[in-house]
C-alpha cells in the first residue's frame, strides 16, 4: 500500500463515520452542504436543525485559516464571509457525533502551505476538499495546486463559483475537468446554477426568466463524468423554482450526477425560514421516479464520497 493510501486509511479508522451501512433507508436523506458557526449559529441548533429536516448524516464544509490577502478580500472573504469555523471545529463535531456527520478540509489555496495542511487533514479524515470559495480564477496556479492534492488522495472539491467574486473563469472550468479526469468536483452557488439558461447573464446572480435548454452547466454535466452538482442555497432553490417545467427535466436528465446540500443557516429547520427544508420538498415534488428521489436524496451521496 503507497504511503498515502495508508495514512488515510490509517485517519478514517480514527475519524470515519460509524453511519456506514450497507443498504439505505426509505426515506433517507443526506445533506453534502452545512457548516460549522454559519452566521453564529450554535452546534446544538445546528444538530436540531438537521433532525428538524429529517436528515440523516450531514458533510460539514469548513472555512479556510484567517489572513488578509487579495484572494480572501483583504479578510472580508475569511470564513467562507459567514463567520464559518475552520477544519478542526468540523473535526470535533464528526468526532462527537460519527453518526450523523462527516467533513471535508478547506485552506486559502495562494498560501505557501496550503498543500501541506490540505494533506494533513485528509489524512486525519477528512472525506474531501471545500467549501472552495476564494476570489481566484478556477484555473489559477494555487486551484491547480489544490486539484493535485485532490488528486492524490482520490477525494472531491466543491466549488463556490460566482462571477467576479469567486472561482472566476466558469467558461474556461472545461479545461480543469480535462486535465483532472480522475478528480471529482462539485458545482455550487449563483454561478453554477445560473448557468443552467444558455441565455444567462453572468452579472446576474438570482436569475427569474424561464430557462434556455442548454446552458453551460447542463453540458458540464452532461459531457463529463467527473462534474456533479450540489443544489444547496438560495442559488440552488431559484435554479428548481425559477421554471419548474426545465426543473423536472434537469433533475431526471442529470439524477445521477446530482447531490441533495441545504447550506441554510437558520435554526429553524422547516417552513418559509428553511430554505433547505425547501429545497428537500422540491426534490420530492418534481421528481415522480422514486428511484431518482433516492439517488439525489442520499444514493449518489453515499457513491461519491463513499459512505456506503
């Protein structure tokens, strides 16, 4: 076994979720997408709140170290610009609730060091590399180092992409897919779900306009294997509810490539405050195939990051 299968096997034995299992519950629903301090949000509401939407093991997606500096907005950016706490604070919470929760490592990727720590983590436990949300150009130098890494260890990114505020150059992410065929990455945010419409404006974040088939999203996911799509946030909700006729065809046309994530920070957990809960029934509402419910619920979940 090369050193750095080992040194993960070896950090999984101490870190992994005891929510494997070999087959899913009806019903089941795992969230990709929450994070640790959202907003100032306590650990206690941040556990109801997942019980509240019925959900069954959540990823945790931690902020990156706090420095000042172009690609964090000179510190505006520091903690996913949410008040999110760093790896270690996921790491405690997957440590006192293995059950319900996994995480995924996160560092400012222009720093020196960030490969290195990256590492360290992922060789602790750490189930994959995000929330990845620096003001770079998604193909820059420091993303291409991270994507090595990822490489690597043989785990995911998720991306914030947002035009002219982070992971910049969504035209060009075609050509990151290409040359790490073998990493899987995950799409997020108003960029990524605005581009659905192949009439997108990309100043505009929040799109209402009934959809263009097409879009360059779409093709992503549909011309590359190693491109997924998480549907948290208000992002991901306008995306479903903007044209629910596009949405019904866009979750069946891509149910294997689709990842359930709420990235809500409320405390509530249900109704109009929740937009995760929200988007969980939208989920269920347009979607008639049982099956492809499942696979977006928690089926690809468990495939991609290897729950099950």
């Amino acid at each position: 076994m090369k050193r750095r299968q080992f040194t993960k096997a070896a950090g999984l034995s101490l870190l992994a979720p005891t929510f494997l299992r070999s087959e899913e519950k009806e019903g089941e629903v795992i969230d990709i997408h929450q994070h640790v301090n959202f907003s100032g949000r306590s650990n206690e509401d941040l556990l109801a709140h997942q019980e509240k939407m019925g959900v069954s093991h959540t990823v945790l997606l931690p902020s990156a170290s706090a420095y000042a500096r172009k690609s964090t907005h000179n510190g505006k950016s520091n903690g996913l610009a949410a008040r999110i706490f760093g790896t270690m604070a996921a790491a405690r919470i997957v440590q006192a609730h293995p059950d319900r929760f996994s995480f995924f490592c996160n560092e400012i990727p222009d720093l020196e060091e960030a490969p290195a720590e990256i590492s360290k983590w992922l060789e602790r436990g750490a189930i994959g590399i995000g929330e990845s949300k620096f003001h770079l150009e998604c193909d820059s130098a420091p993303m291409l180092r991270m994507f090595e890494v990822a490489q690597e260890y043989q785990v995911p990114v998720l991306l914030h992409f947002e035009h002219g505020r982070y992971n910049m150059g969504f035209e060009r992410f075609h050509k990151v897919l290409e040359k790490f065929p073998k990493v899987n990455f995950i799409g997020h945010a108003q960029t990524w779900w605005g581009n659905i419409d192949a009439d997108h404006v990309q100043t505009e974040m929040y799109p209402k306009k009934a959809v263009k088939e097409g879009g360059l999203t779409d093709r992503y996911l549909s011309d590359y294997p190693n491109m997924y799509g998480d549907l948290s946030a208000g992002s991901g909700r306008n995306a479903l509810m903007r044209d629910e006729d596009h949405a019904r065809g866009f979750l069946e046309r891509h149910q294997d490539k689709l990842l359930l994530g709420t990235d809500c920070s409320d405390s509530v957990g249900e109704g109009a405050k929740c937009s995760g809960s929200q988007q969980i029934a939208n989920v269920r509402r347009l979607l008639d195939d049982e099956n492809a419910k499942k696979k977006i619920l928690s089926g690809n979940a468990r495939t991609l990051l290897r729950l099950a």
